[in-house]
C-alpha cells in the first residue's frame, strides 16, 4: 500500500476515533511514524486531505440509489443497508458535520450538491414505485418530496442521535437506522406494496435469526 494511502486511511481512523477538530497532520504523522514533512509532500494542508477524503466517501455512494431492471422494495432496504455501514466507515463526517461545513468550504460546497442528487434520486425511485403500484399516488396529503427528505433525514443524522439520545427509549425495542426508514414507508404502501412488504420483512427477519 502506497503511503498516501496509508494516510487517508490512518486520517479516517483517527477522526472517528477523537474527532476532526481534534487531530492534527502532526499527528497524524506520529501515529504512522513518518515526519510531519512525508505527510505534507503527500497532502499540504488538512484541508486538502478532508477534501481527498470528502471526494472517496462521495465515489463509493454514488450508486447506491442507481438501479437497474425491475426494482423491489428490498433494492431500497439494501440501499439503506449500504448506507449504515458507510456510516459506521465514516462516523467521524456525521459526528462533525456542522463544524466540517463550516471550516472546510470546498468539502461544504461537494456534500450540498451530492446531498441534491440523493434526494433527487430518492424521488425518482419513489416515482417508480408509485408507477409500479407499490406505493399510494401522490393525492389526498400524500407528498414524497417530504418522505424523501424524512429518510434523508433519518439516515444522515441517525448515527449522531443515537450516540447522545441517552434518555430511555419509548420503543419496545431499539430499531436501527435501516428498520427505521424501512418502517418509513409502510404508511403509503398499496395493497401490492404491502403484501412485497411483509414478505421481504418475514425474509429479513428470519435472515436475523439465522445470524444469532
């Protein structure tokens, strides 16, 4: 593995680990064992890296709402799926968002226009949906651009909530961010819809059983 390599890497592990505000390049480097000066010739400025890092973590979700052939429900649990473990890869970007958008302009500027396409995708998914018969046409109340953001919503902040959410839950059990935005869409269900539903969730929970 290339030394650039091996300090993005080392960069993302240390930010999840203390936060962004909280490691230096300094230390970065003392945590590889290179001289501050090997890392700058790599990567001039935190800033620059963030970016590198920014532009990685974009490549590997841009197709995770891109379908093709005859979609199911369950391409949109699974894109849930992705997304949660990318969360976990990643928590650092979540944990620290607000001060990452503020310090770091350019990475601000990259996550506005890829948080457009996602919601622009997560509409044209739900429109096929609605084309398919498996969710509700857009009449009496019903408006997808607000589910769309209310998933959005759920997925981007779900990992930071529930780190400092630490009064007792209200639910009878905890649920996470893929279960919940899963759960999201039962309400606007056809009947077609409902009965794709039940039987992907049956499927997953038995998957769940199998795993335990």
């Amino acid at each position: 593995m290339k030394l650039k390599e091996k300090i993005l890497l080392k960069a993302v592990a240390l930010f999840n680990e203390r936060g962004i505000a909280n490691v230096s390049p300094n230390q970065i480097a003392t945590a590889l064992k290179i001289s501050p000066g090997n890392l700058t010739y790599h990567y001039k400025t935190k800033a620059i890296l963030m970016q590198t890092i920014y532009e990685r973590m974009h490549q590997e979700t841009l197709d995770y709402l891109d379908f093709d052939g005859y979609i199911t429900l369950d391409d949109f649990r699974q894109s849930m799926l992705k997304f949660q473990e990318f969360q976990q890869k990643y928590s650092f970007f979540l944990d620290d968002m607000i001060f990452i958008t503020r310090n770091y302009p350019k990475v601000a500027k990259m996550y506005e226009a890829a948080n457009l396409k996602r919601l622009q995708q997560g509409r044209k998914l739900f429109d096929y949906f609605i084309a398919t018969d498996r969710l509700l046409p857009e009449t009496n109340g019903v408006n997808y651009d607000f589910l769309v953001l209310n998933v959005w919503m759920v997925g981007a902040f779900w990992t930071t909530q529930d780190k400092i959410l630490t009064v007792p839950s209200p639910m009878t059990k905890p649920a996470n961010m893929v279960e919940m935005t899963w759960h999201l869409l039962l309400p606007y269900l056809t009947e077609k819809g409902r009965e794709e539903y039940f039987q992907i969730s049956e499927f997953f929970k038995l998957e769940k059983r199998g795993e335990e």
